[in-house]
C-alpha cells in the first residue's frame, strides 16, 4: 500500500465483505463513489450497503 491509497471496505447487505484499493473516495447520504488504483470509477448506492471503512480516514491524511 503506497503512502497515498486507500483502503476501502464494504459490507453488502448479503453479508460479503469487499475490498478496494482507490486514490480516491467520497461518500454522501446517497452513494459511496470512488477512483480505484486501476484508473476506473465505481459508484456504489448505499443503500446496496450495510456499512464501509476508508482507511485512512479524512482526517487523518
């Protein structure tokens, strides 16, 4: 993991846990979007989703 990645877990409502590497991630009240290391977009409605975790968080970069 390079010093500017991040890390994304989400928790799907089946119960799967998906892993993701991105340069970027946002989240609002509707969607979970983010800019993966493999230069693609993938946006995700949240209400698709139990919950996530970026690490590192917002406030700690």
């Amino acid at each position: 993991m390079s010093k500017d990645e991040i890390i994304v877990h989400v928790r799907w409502l089946d119960g799967y846990l998906e892993r993701f590497e991105c340069d970027d991630a946002r989240a609002s009240k509707d969607f979970l979007w983010m800019r993966l290391t493999i230069k693609q977009n993938r946006q995700i409605p949240m209400q698709s989703i139990r919950w996530f975790s970026m690490t590192p968080e917002s406030h700690e970069r």
